[in-house]
C-alpha cells in the first residue's frame, strides 16, 4: 500500500541541495586525510606476551599472545556456559518495514515484511491500518568479560577494541533447551520457517570472540596493561586484533581501504544528489512538457552524474595532494624544475 504526500517546494529542493553538495565536498575533502592506522602499527615494536618488561614501559608496543579470561560470559537465556570473552545476541523478527520512495514529484510510502532487528509500531507509520507488528520478545545485547589477559598482560575489556567478532555456529550441544529450532546459524520461534516466515516469528544468532585465540594488542605500554597510542593528536591505536602482528596490520590496512572507497563512494552519490536538487527549479519547469520533459529530465540526471563524477575525482586528486607532503615536494620541485626549462628555452626577442 501507499500513501502519496504532497510536492516539495523545488526551491526548498534546491536550498538543501547546497547543504547536500557542501557535505559532499568536506567528506570526500576529509576523507583523503584520514590516517591509515597500519601504517601506524607497522612503527610499533613487537613485545613478547610471557612476561611484562618494564623497559618498554610507555613505548608504543605490539603484544602477541593467547587472548584468554577468569571470567567468561554467555548471553544468559540461549547459551549454555562457554569460553566467551565477548558474546552479540541478534534478534530479528519477521515484521513490516515502511519504505518511502521519490519520484520529482512526491514522496510514496509502501511496506514489506522483511526481518528487522527493530521492527516499529503501527502509530509509527505514514499508513497504520493493516502494519500492527507484534512485540518483540527478546532484544539484542552485547556482553563483555569483564575482564581479560594477553599472556602477562592486562586487557581492558571495558576500554581496548576487542578482535571483530566471528558467527557463531549453533547446535544442542552450546545451545539451552527451549521452545524454538536451532538450525546451525539460528534459533527460530513461530508458526512459520527460516525458508517460509510469518508475520512475528522470531530468529536469533550469536557472533563471538573465543577465550583462547591468539592475538595481537596495540597500544603504549602502561604497567602491565595498555594506554591508547595518541599519533601526532590525529588518531589513536588501542586494540586487540586477531592473529599475530603481520595478521593485525593487515586487517588494518584492509579496514583502511573499505572505509576509503566506501567514503568516496558516498561522497560522489551525495554530490550527484546534491546537484540534481540544485536543478530542481529547471526540472520542475520540464514536467509541464510532456515528452521532451521526461527526455530533459533523464538527460539533466546523465549531465549531474558526469559533473559530480568530474569534481570527486577533482577532489579527491587535490586532497590526497595536499595531504601527502612528500608528494607536494615532488609537484613543487617538478613545477620548478619545468619553469627553469621553459626559461632557459627561451629565444630573446630583440629589435631591428
């Protein structure tokens, strides 16, 4: 079902384009000066797990070692007793989500069932009638040890970034009787399947970190635990990553890379937005030309999408530019060395 509501003002359009085009500009801008923390942890100097010297106190350090704890944690209601150092309970319910959709003209809403960790009430939709989700029964929860140790060394569960943790694969044997299915990834309750769901059936999975991996932390040696590695007042490295040091800057480079493309991605879709709006005034006039409206409004669409694409790239260029002393260095001493050519190269003019 939908619900049509009425026109924008395309000048509004057009106001919070320049919003959305500004925005566009300081994130691709910002995102090119971010700081690659693998670059940062590769400066660290390796230290064994067994015994904590005092030597390297207040060096930035990397400590591999086996991740262990006194005390582990379980969810509390599905889990049975494990050797968890973080456990995630996900819980979805099968349940109606409103979507909105944009034309030039108005804005519609229509509603699927679709799992949802966060299904709202009916009052909460443009169109209540018919969209009654049930309550959820149970809701997510993150549970942290409260403590944890890296060989001699004191972790700060509470503090330090804890390895990304992995799905957990279900069975009888981790999981509590009770009244649902347990199916290697989830636990299902209700009247439906995982293949064939109904209206306010429940699934629940577990992503976790093991006691017991081998892991690497990063950060300024402090006693017999970790303070955060403040770099240059830009960013900080205070982490526990899986696997030994080479494994942990890896995943940082990779991290890097995902969140600089992602960035970029994101700020190129925001000024192709960004531009479209600002054209609203001129595609607002082309709707009252039937046909040739359509093709001008496709053809504006074709124009921003280049335009946007040309001025990211411009940015982007330009900022890593800026951003990279040393190749600043190069650009200016290139720039010198081709202006002291073209002087050299020039014929004097002289007079009759």
């Amino acid at each position: 079902m939908r619900r049509r509501r009425e026109s924008k003002n395309p000048f509004v359009r057009m106001l919070f384009g320049v919003l959305v085009l500004l925005g566009s500009v300081v994130l691709l801008w910002t995102n090119e000066g971010r700081i690659n923390l693998a670059d940062v942890a590769v400066k660290s100097k390796p230290v064994g797990a067994e015994v904590v010297d005092a030597a390297n106190e207040g060096e930035f350090v990397s400590v591999t070692g086996r991740l262990d704890t006194a005390v582990p944690v379980t969810d509390g209601l599905y889990l049975r007793r494990a050797e968890f150092i973080q456990v995630r309970r996900w819980v979805e319910m099968y349940a109606w989500v409103e979507k909105e959709e944009s034309d030039e003209d108005n804005t519609y809403y229509k509603y699927e069932l679709e799992w949802t960790n966060d299904p709202r009430s009916a009052e909460e939709f443009s169109e209540p009638a018919g969209h009654e989700n049930p309550l959820m029964p149970v809701y997510g929860e993150t549970f942290t040890a409260v403590s944890a140790t890296l060989g001699a060394f004191q972790i700060d569960t509470q503090q330090m970034d804890l390895p990304r943790p992995e799905s957990l694969a279900l069975s009888s044997q981790n999981v509590l009787e009770g009244p649902y299915r347990i199916s290697e990834k989830y636990l299902f309750e209700g009247k439906g399947s995982l293949d064939a769901p109904q209206l306010g059936d429940v699934r629940v999975s577990f992503t976790a970190v093991p006691a017991g991996i081998t892991a690497t932390a990063l950060g300024v040696q402090t006693g017999s635990g970790f303070t955060p590695y403040d770099y240059r007042g830009r960013a900080k490295l205070y982490r526990v990553l899986s696997g030994n040091q080479s494994d942990a800057i890896q995943q940082l480079e990779t991290e890097y890379k995902i969140a600089l493309w992602g960035f970029r991605a994101i700020g190129f879709l925001a000024m192709w937005l960004g531009l479209g709006l600002l054209a609203s005034p001129l595609t607002a006039l082309l709707r009252f030309i039937p046909v040739l409206g359509n093709l001008g409004r496709k053809a504006i669409s074709a124009l921003t999408f280049v335009l946007a694409l040309v001025l990211s790239l411009v940015i982007i260029v330009v900022s890593a530019l800026l951003h990279n002393i040393w190749a600043m260095l190069i650009i200016l001493i290139l720039l010198g060395a081709g202006f002291y050519w073209w002087q050299r190269n020039q014929q004097p003019v002289t007079s009759n």
